[in-house]
C-alpha cells in the first residue's frame, strides 16, 4: 500500500513540477527577450545618439558660457581634480535597467512624469508611491508616469531582488554608478539623460525624494494651471542667492577650499526634496552638466549650478510650509482645516504617517463637497 500510495503521488506531482517548470522558462525567457531589447533600444533610438557630450574645448562655447564656467571652476579650486572626478557623469556609460517605453506605453504625451530619487533598500517607498499618487488610475483623464532613480548596490542579495522588481514593474531605471550619498549629483544627472532621451513627450518633470507624499489631486486640479504655458521653468521652495550660508562643518560640511571666498551660495537654488521642470529644460541642463564641475551638493548642482550655466531660467517659489513642507503635521493640520483650499501639495513624510496622511487626502478628494469648482489657483 505504502508502495502504491508513493507511486500515486510521484505520478500527481511530477505534472504538476513540469508545469511549474514550464511556465517559469516562458516567463524567464520573455523577460530576456525584454532586457535584449531594451538594450538594443537603448544603442538604436535617435536621441541617444543625439545626447553625446557638448564640447570641452572653449572655442566652441559662447563668451558669456565660458565666462560662467571659467568662474565655477575657480570658485570650486578645480585645479586640485582630474578630469574623471570634475566631471563624474561623463563616465555615467549604459543604463543597468530601463523600459524605454515607460512614458509611451498607450499614450502620445504625459502630463507628468514624477522621477523618484530612492535608494536601493528602500522597496517598501516605492511600492507605495505606485499604489498611491503614482497611480494614474486615481488621476485620469491626466496621464502621469513614475520612474525610480537609483545606482548600483553591493549586495548580491539586494541586487536580485531588484531585478525582480523590476521585472515585476518595470518603472526603475539604474545607472552604472554606485548609489551612495555623494552620488546624488550623478544620479539627478543620469535623471536629465533618461527623461531627455525615453520620457520627453511629458509637458512636467516632477522630481521628489522617496520620503515624499504628493497632494498629485491639488498638483493636478490647481497648480497645473499655474505652471501651464511656461517654458524653462522651475518651481520649488527657493533659496535666493546670497541666502543661504555654506556651512564649514556636519553633514553638509562643504571644504574650506571650495567656495573660499563666499559665506553663502551664490546661485539661486532649489530644496531639492520637491522640483518641478519644464520638460524642455532636461536636454540642456543634461548638456551643461558635461561642462560644468562637479558638487555633491545635489540641491545646489542640479537646481542652482546648471540652471545658472543654461540661462534663461525662471524659478517660481513654491515656499516651505506654503506649497512644500518639511513636516507632516503641519500639512496634516492644514489639509483637516481647509479642506481642498489647502495650499500644500507635498510633504516630507516619516513612514508611520504615511498611510493615514494618505487616506486622508483621498478621502477629501472622494467626498461629495469637492469638487473641480472649488480647485484654488495660487
């Protein structure tokens, strides 16, 4: 009996085990048929091939350019650099993961993509982001997209369970980099690349940091028709020039020899945890960025030093605890007294607070007292 009871079972769960088998080579397989052709797309399509690096020599560049660029290089004592760390982003090479049809997947144009600074480990964020305001069904009829920046990892464990996410999502997009705190710079830089190069049929870039909740129904329903029609624009929480001072020591320690004879930043500059850009800024400042530089700063080099080197930008101050803030209660509280009348559209969020700041927000936007009348155009 014990026999036949095995003989019984080896017959039932060896189909099984085969079928298994087969549906995981189908699923494996069409997955290395989508990374081969994102690899091909990546080497074939136009605009890569489009985006090679802007000359270094100076008799290409205009009097006013090299001007700007001549005075950042002393202002940074670049002459203690080589060129591989002046200009870091000149190596950034290939993309490790990208769905180059991210942004044109069943739509001619987006009205948003919001790229997600994130770190490697942090999956839970960018889970939620996707069931959240990343989710464009809550949205439509307006069309956003999300993307995840991030680097390489270290961790050999790490790293598969990246692929599987990606795989899973396709929505994040690595650089050849590693990604670690003072490579903030390069990524926000490899940002610039990847929007100019797979996402530029979006009118608005929306960059935020992975600890971020974004009111997308306030954005969408007001602020978009404060930042229609603009052109080489950004709007965010601005640091004017002269404002804020360079600090000698912490975490933001910035050498004595850079900078040397400044007390504050001399650009005008972004808190980088929120920014919005015009789309038709991310060719140019990716292009700038292959002669100017390099800072850690992210905040300072990506929405100060290179908006500067372009020229022509507009900045629209978007003010802490405004538009922006820092702390969750205050856009708690103020969403709970104003309703849809409250001007915050993003807050930095410790995970604890998520969920409910979340429910919170859908629930107004769900209710019968909101409406698209009531929208407050700041």
């Amino acid at each position: 009996m014990k026999l036949k009871c095995l003989k019984l079972r080896r017959n039932v769960l060896l189909p099984i085990f085969g079928l298994n088998l087969i549906c995981f080579m189908i699923i494996f397989l069409e997955n290395v048929k989508f990374f081969q052709l994102a690899i091909l797309t990546e080497t074939k399509l136009p605009t890569t091939t489009a985006l090679t690096a802007v000359p270094t020599t100076t008799t290409t560049i205009n009097p006013t350019l090299a001007r700007k660029l001549e005075k950042i290089k002393v202002d940074l004592n670049d002459s203690q650099l080589t060129q591989e760390t002046m200009f870091p982003w000149r190596n950034i090479g290939r993309y490790l993961m990208l769905d180059p049809y991210l942004c044109k997947r069943g739509v001619e144009s987006l009205d948003i993509i919001l790229i997600v600074h994130t770190a490697p480990a942090n999956l839970h964020r960018r889970q939620r982001i996707r069931e959240t305001f990343g989710n464009e069904s809550f949205f439509l009829p307006f069309r956003i997209r999300v993307a995840f920046l991030l680097g390489k990892t270290q961790n050999k464990t790490l790293e598969r369970v990246l692929w599987f996410e990606h795989v899973t999502y396709n929505d994040t997009v690595m650089g050849d980099f590693l990604d670690s705190y003072y490579n903030l710079s390069i990524k926000g830089v490899m940002g610039y690349r990847w929007v100019s190069q797979y996402c530029s049929n979006s009118k608005y870039v929306f960059k935020i940091d992975d600890d971020v909740i974004v009111n997308m129904f306030k954005l969408l329903y007001s602020f978009y028709n404060h930042m229609s029609g603009k052109r080489k624009s950004i709007f965010c929480n601005l640091w004017y020039k002269g404002t804020m001072p360079i600090l000698r020591s912490g975490k933001w320690k910035v050498e004595s020899n850079v900078f040397a004879k400044y007390k504050t930043f001399p650009f005008d500059y972004c808190s980088g945890f929120v920014v919005i850009m015009t789309t038709d800024l991310m060719r140019p400042m990716y292009l700038a960025a292959q002669n100017t530089p390099g800072f850690w700063i992210d905040d300072v080099y990506l929405f100060g030093m290179l908006p500067h080197v372009v020229g022509g930008v507009t900045y629209y101050n978007y003010a802490l605890n405004k538009n922006l803030t820092l702390d969750v209660k205050t856009a708690i509280n103020c969403t709970k007294a104003e309703g849809p009348k409250c001007g915050i559209v993003a807050s930095v969020t410790p995970d604890n607070d998520f969920w409910g700041y979340w429910q919170l927000i859908k629930n107004m936007y769900a209710s019968e007292s909101w409406n698209v009348e009531n929208k407050v155009v700041i």
